[in-house]
C-alpha cells in the first residue's frame, strides 16, 4: 500500500505524457483545431448589443458571409490580435462581428475605446453559454460564417497577418463569389 | 567557418556529456575512482566546447552573417549592436543553445565548487547533468540546429521581432534560463541520492545553495518578464497567466517549496522523500514548461515557431528524464526513512503547511495552463480559462500562505506554541487593523478585497519585524546586548526576513492594483485631460528616427495644481523591415506610484488618442521581488555553507598529504 503511493507521481506523469502524445499526434494543429460545427449550421443566439439597445443575433447575420469573433478584456492574446482585426475592419472592409465572451460589459468597451472598435456589432455574452455553443476553448476565436448561417471555419487563438492572407480572406472571397 | 566551427564543437560536446553521463556512473558503482573523476573533466571539457559554440553564433550575429539561416530569420544589418548580442537568444535554435551553456555552466560550477563533495556522490551528480546535457544536445543537433547556412546567401536579414528589441526582455532569458536550468543541479542531486539511497542533512546542505541560487535567479528573471510586459504592452498590465508565463512561475513556486523543505531535512532529518519529490518535480516543470513552449501544444502570446518533430522530441526526453526519474523513486523512496517526529503546531508543521499551499498553488496554475488540452483529449466541455479562473483558485490558496508566513517563523521547531506566537504578534494586529482601517476611510468602503489584500501585506511585514526583533530580543535586554546580536545573527536569518518582507512589499502591490485609476482621451495638441488629480497635457507631437525605426514622440506636461511635474515623451515606434508599430510608453514613477502614458492612434486631423494610467504601489511588485531575491542571496552569502566546504576540505586535503 504504501508502495503505491510513492508510485502515484510516476503514474500521473504517465498520463500526462499520453495527453501530451495525443496533442502531438499527426494533423493536429491548435492552430487550426476543426469545429465540430463545420458545414453544419452555427448555433442560434441572441445576445443583447453591447452599444445602443439592439440584439446580435444569428437570424440576423443571414444573407451574407460574416465574421465572429469572441474576445474579452481580461485575454491577453486578443490584444495581441486587435490590430489585424482593426485593419480588416478598416482596410478590407469585412463584416466583422463581436462576441464579448465572460466579460463585464463596462470592460469590454473601455478595452474598446481604448483600442479601437473593429465590429460593426457586438453581442454581449456575460456567462459564456453562445460561446459553450460554438465549442470555444476560451479567447479569441473566430468563426467564418456563410450567407446561410452555416459555420465554415474556426481559427483558435489569435488572428495573425498570415492565417488572414493566407485563408481569411480567400475563403471570404470564395464565399462572396458563390 | 566559424559557424562549422561552432557546429562541430557541439558535436564534440555531445560525445563528451556521452561520456560524462556513462563513465562517472559505472565508476561510482564499481567504486573506482578514476572513472568517477572522468565527470569532472568532461563537465569542464563541456563548458568549453558549449561556450565556443555560443560565441561562434553571437560572432555571427554581431557580424550579421546573413548566410546563417538563422541569423538571416532574426537579424538585420541595422539593428542596434546590444539586440545582435541578445537576438542570438531571442529565437528557438539559439534560446536552446543558451539553454545547454547555462547547464553546461551549472556542471561546471558543480565540478568547481564541490570539492567537498564525497567522489561518488559527485560522479553520479554530475552523471545525471551529462545525461540531461546529451538529451539536449541531441535535440538541438538533430531537430534545431543555430548553425544551418542559408545559400544563396540574402542581402540582409528579416530583423527582430521589434516587441523583443528592448532592454528588459534582452537579459530576461538568460535570468530565467539560469533559474530553470540551476533547478537541474538540484535534480540531478535528488537522482543521485535515490541511486545511492541515502538522504541526509549533509544532502539537504548541498542541495541547498543550488536551489537558492537558481530559485534567486527565477525571481528576477520572471520579474524582468513582468516588468517588460507592463511597459512596452501598453496598457498597464503586468501578469496575464498565459502558458509560458506559467510555465516559468510553476516551477518558481515548487522551488520555493523545496527551498522550505530543505531547511527541514537539513535540521530536523525528516521530510525526505517529499523533498527529493520536490527536487525532481521543481525541474520537471522546467522541462514540461520547454516543451509547452516549444512544440506547439498549447497556443500562447510567445509561441516560438513550432514544429511537431520538436514536439515529440522533447516528449521523448520528458519522458526518459521525468518518467525515468520518478520510476526510480518509487522505487528508492519508500526506503528513506525519516528520523525526527513533531507535532502539527511546531516549525516543521509551518513548512509543512507552506509545501501544502505552494504545491496546491502550483497544481493550479498547472491544471489551468492544461485546461484547454485536458478537456479536448476527454472531449469534455470546453472552458474558459483566464484571470477569472486564476483568480478564482490561485488566490484563495495564497492568502492563507500570507498569513501563515507571518507566524510560521515564530514557531518552535518539534512543538511549537502556535498561542504563544499569536500573542507575540499583538502589534501585527494593531498595524493591519490600522492601516484596513484608514484604507476603508480614505476610499469610502472602495474595493474591499483590496484593502484587505494592503491589510495582509501589513500583517506580513509587521509579523516578520516583530520575529526579527525577537531574535535579538529587542526591549528585552539593554540595548547594546541587541545590537550585539544584530550583528552575530547568521546571514540566513537576515535571508529569511528580507525574503519575506520582499513578499509582504509585492503583495502589496499586487494588492494596490484594484486602486489604479485611468484616463483615455483624444487630443489635439495643446489639449489636456484630468487623471488622479494631476493634469496630463499635451504639448506636441515630434518626428524622430532611429536606427532601424521612425518614430512619433508625444510631449507631455503632467501639473499638479498649475505646478510642474513631470516631462514625459511616450513614443510610438514603426520599423520598416518588419511592417510593424510598436508602442514605447513613458512611466514617470515616484516608487509609491506610477505615471503612465502611452501615445495612440493618430485620427489623421492632428488628433492623437493618449492612454495614461495612475498606478499606486505598481513598482512595490517588482521591488518586492528584487528583494525576495536579494534575501535568497544574503542567505547564499551565509558562513554556514562555507563552514561545511572548510570542515570537509581539510580531512581531504589531510587525506592527500599521506597519499603523497
């Protein structure tokens, strides 16, 4: 008996190391981790706006390709993101929306003022449950959404100039082309 | 030609660390001491060879030797001549190259200064560093190689990461790399003595020094990563629980433990298995944060370039070291037997609370880090981590810790008198009640976690003086009897009271933070806005240029009440190489307080967001931990150590003579 326990930290770090094997193994990217959602369509939500009195919600993103993204104040990498967003907000124009993930509204729009708004809306999810929905790991992740609502690709961590030229914003092009 | 030069003395360290990691151990079995004085000269040998590679690739980079692909991916011929010398860190394949010399260094320092050391204790030491070392060296030679050319050869370089070419983050790496490594020394102490089967007070005494000198060196160097994070991010945030940054305070706080837990093997004989537990884990976490960061597992503001083949690289070595390493200690462990008993309430008790804590501490970050991996290998729901889930777990378990340093000191070793202590802590209360008190009236009832994290910072520091004051009997004898005994008191006792007196001023930083007050406006030059009672005006904005960048300086008046206080010219800095704009912001700080201020955007009518920041009690943070880490040197200085190296010197040297 009192064997096994000098054999617990040896036995928990053999787990660890499975886990570790399993996060390694081939095709598996966290940068670009798959949705279960892909091609299905994205779970339905109606938050209330962060700004002004409206609601964000997925009816009424239908009709044109979009762009989700959830962040939050207190996510260190979505500062790091910001400024790609800003400039796909400003320069390239695309239909940008916000998801404020566990975040206290009066934080998320001083991080906003403070940093620049790139959404043309933002919905305000206090407890987490739109992003439970999507499968969000946490912040900042962005989903690309087609006209019909349906959920096309998932980035995980923070946008980078290359993954926005190099998939971003082809697959927006293929989308609006269609 | 340098580089091969470099390249092919790595090769010849790795046959070397080979050498060092098979011929000490087998000559430590067979008891023959030739073989084991083999470690001695190879670590020496290994130092030499590492430390020519590592100059070969500074060489390079001060020379911007472009045919390096390398150098080619992190340099330019424009660059500042300090962020050539430190660029040769600031990537994968030459952070791991720092990463081998400084282990190389540490086996040196052990071959060195441990001529105390019985042989075959100090064969199979430094055996195990040769096998870390090798482990190493073959991940750098095989997956990550600093000296790959690049042909054709490009006219310049891409340049560094402009975020990176700054003084803080330059010295920041080889700090932390000191400490992470340093634990390695202690390991390999902890693996030795599992193999030989014998734990000591004369191990803990040995174990000791190392510990403290790299748990010194972690401090400041995580320090210098915070602190670099506060002011060229630029929004006054200064710890943002990302993956590398816990990976670099997990095994800060395993090896705060295992610096109390070494105190009690050495005094009491008891504790032992949890210490070499302690010893391995501590560097574990070191190398499990490696490979966090380096293969790509986990997402993270710093990933560096990440490849999968790395990935499992460093797996397999975690898996030989860690996994080997706590094999052995099932085995060996359950036969060392502890020697002294005490009861809950006594000093051992307290040190024993102390582990609990930092370790549960540690378990958190560690679960919080992994979270994200966890739950997708269980296909789990998928959850948020993040300041709400830290400060939500980590917290509650530090402010016990808080509080019981205070009395932990107070305590008597066996059987302590936990009432005693309290009453003898009657001004701690008095000072803690005031200064929650006066916090409550000034702020009107503000933040009260806040004033209550100021009233915990209060009772430590008062606690530690009074213990202090104990010591040498303050008030209780004449005056010049106390001073008598200021001056005898052992350094490690000073060590211990500046260590945690630098965690009381921390904590009260941390604390204080709630308190920060913040003024975001877009102005025109000329104009001004209010902030914490000063006026922040400003003035112009100016066009400057450097040496691999343009950059707009604001200038700032800060008045207090018309009258003149500051001058401050945060920049905004844009370098062409890479396309990118970094923000320098400019911190007026009058160590109770800083003022922040960071330039923004320009709206293209001569307009310019300006962030700017009061911070009180913000420097308190690092302060704190210049002192933490200034104790753990105070009590490195302690004769105790050296008294040890005297005492077991002569005998030897004795020993010698007659062989002559």
């Amino acid at each position: 008996m009192r064997r096994l326990v000098y054999l617990l930290p040896a036995g928990l770090f053999l787990l660890l190391a499975l886990y570790f094997a399993l996060a390694l193994r081939p095709g598996y990217d966290p940068h670009v981790l798959p949705s279960a959602l892909i091609d299905k369509e994205a779970p339905a939500f109606e938050l209330t706006a962060l700004t002004g009195t409206g609601t964000l919600s997925r009816n009424g993103l239908l009709g044109q390709p979009v762009v989700i993204n959830f962040f939050a104040s207190w996510c260190a990498p979505c500062r790091i993101e910001h400024p790609v967003l800003m400039r796909l907000a400003r320069q390239e124009k695309i239909p940008l929306y916000g998801i404020a993930y566990k975040d206290k509204p009066e934080d998320s729009a001083r991080f906003l003022s403070q940093f620049g708004d790139p959404y043309r809306a933002i919905g305000v999810d206090r407890d987490g449950r739109t992003g439970l929905d999507f499968g969000a790991y946490g912040v900042p992740e962005t989903y690309v959404l087609d006209a019909n609502g349906r959920v096309r690709k998932r980035f995980v961590g923070p946008l980078s100039v290359e993954s926005v030229e190099r998939e971003l914003l082809p697959l927006l092009r293929k989308l609006a082309g269609s | 030609m340098i580089a091969e030069l470099g390249h092919f003395a790595l090769i010849l360290a790795l046959f070397i660390a080979l050498v060092q990691s098979t011929i000490p151990m087998i000559g430590a079995a067979r008891g023959n001491t030739a073989w084991m004085g083999v470690g001695r000269s190879c670590a020496l040998t290994g130092l030499l060879l590492v430390g020519l590679s590592m100059a070969a690739l500074v060489y390079a980079y001060v020379t911007s030797d472009f045919s390096l692909l390398n150098v080619y991916q992190n340099s330019h011929s424009d660059k500042p001549l300090l962020y050539k010398l430190t660029g040769a860190w600031s990537n994968h394949e030459g952070s791991m190259l720092l990463w081998v010399f400084t282990l190389a260094v540490c086996a040196a320092a052990v071959a060195l200064f441990s001529g105390n050391l019985p042989p075959v204790l100090q064969a199979r030491v430094l055996a195990v560093q040769g096998m870390i070392g090798s482990g190493f060296l073959l991940f750098i030679l095989f997956t990550s190689n600093p000296f790959a050319r690049n042909f054709p050869v490009p006219l310049n370089g891409r340049g560094l990461n402009p975020v990176l070419q700054d003084p803080g983050l330059a010295f920041h790496p080889p700090f932390l790399y000191l400490g992470y490594v340093g634990f390695s020394v202690a390991f390999a102490f902890a693996v030795a003595a599992l193999i030989e089967g014998k734990v000591d007070a004369a191990w803990a005494r040995w174990v000791r020094p190392w510990t403290l000198a790299s748990w010194c060196a972690l401090t400041i160097g995580i320090a210098m990563g915070s602190w670099w994070a506060y002011y060229t991010l630029g929004w006054g945030g200064w710890w943002f629980w990302d993956p590398v940054e816990n990976a670099s305070f997990m095994p800060w706080l395993l090896g705060t433990a295992l610096i109390h837990s070494s105190i009690v093997v050495e005094k009491r004989d008891t504790l032992k298995a949890w210490t070499v537990l302690l010893a391995i884990l501590t560097f574990s976490l070191s190398l499990v944060g490696t490979f966090l960061v380096r293969s790509g597992v986990l997402t993270s503001v710093h990933a560096f370039a990440t490849d999968p083949a790395r990935g499992m690289f460093i797996l397999l070595l975690l898996i030989v070291a860690i996994g080997g390493s706590l094999v052995l200690f099932a085995i060996r462990a359950p036969a060392l037997r502890g020697g002294g008993l005490f009861a809950p309430l006594s000093r051992e008790g307290s040190l024993v609370l102390n582990n609990l804590l930092l370790s549960c501490g540690c378990a958190t970050v560690f679960l919080g880090t992994l979270y994200p991996l966890f739950l997708d290998a269980v296909g789990g729901p998928k959850l948020s981590v993040g300041f709400p889930f830290f400060n939500a777990t980590f917290t509650p378990l530090m402010v016990p810790l808080v509080i019981a340093v205070g009395v932990g000191p107070m305590l008597a070793w066996k059987r302590g008198d936990l009432w005693g202590a309290l009453q003898r802590l009657w001004v701690a209360y008095i000072t803690t009640g005031l200064v929650i008190l006066t916090m409550l009236t000034i702020t009107q009832g503000g933040p009260i976690l806040a004033i209550l994290g100021l009233g915990l910072s209060t009772w430590l520091f008062t606690a530690v003086l009074i213990e202090l004051a104990e010591r040498i009997r303050l008030f209780r004898i004449p005056l010049g009897q106390s001073l008598r005994r200021t001056i005898q008191l052992p350094r490690s006792a000073y060590g211990m009271t500046l260590a945690h007196l630098g965690l009381a001023v921390s904590v009260a930083g941390f604390a204080a933070s709630a308190f920060d007050q913040e003024a975001i406006e877009v102005l025109r030059p000329g104009g001004s806005m209010p902030l914490a009672g000063y006026t922040i005006q400003l003035e112009r904005v100016e066009r400057r240029s450097g040496a691999n960048f343009t950059a707009d300086e604001a200038v700032i008046r800060v008045t207090d009440r018309g009258n003149f206080v500051a001058e401050l010219r945060p920049q905004r800095k844009f370098f062409p190489v890479q396309q990118q704009t970094t923000a320098d912001t400019a911190i007026r700080t009058n160590f109770l307080a800083d003022l922040y201020v960071a330039l923004g955007d320009a709206d293209g009518a001569g307009n310019w967001t300006i962030r700017a920041y009061w911070k009180p009690l913000v420097p308190w943070i690092w302060i704190g931990a210049v002192i933490m880490a200034f104790g753990g040197v105070v009590s490195l200085s302690d004769r105790r150590w050296r008294i040890g190296i005297a005492q077991r010197a002569r005998p030897a040297l004795a020993q010698q003579a007659v062989g002559d």
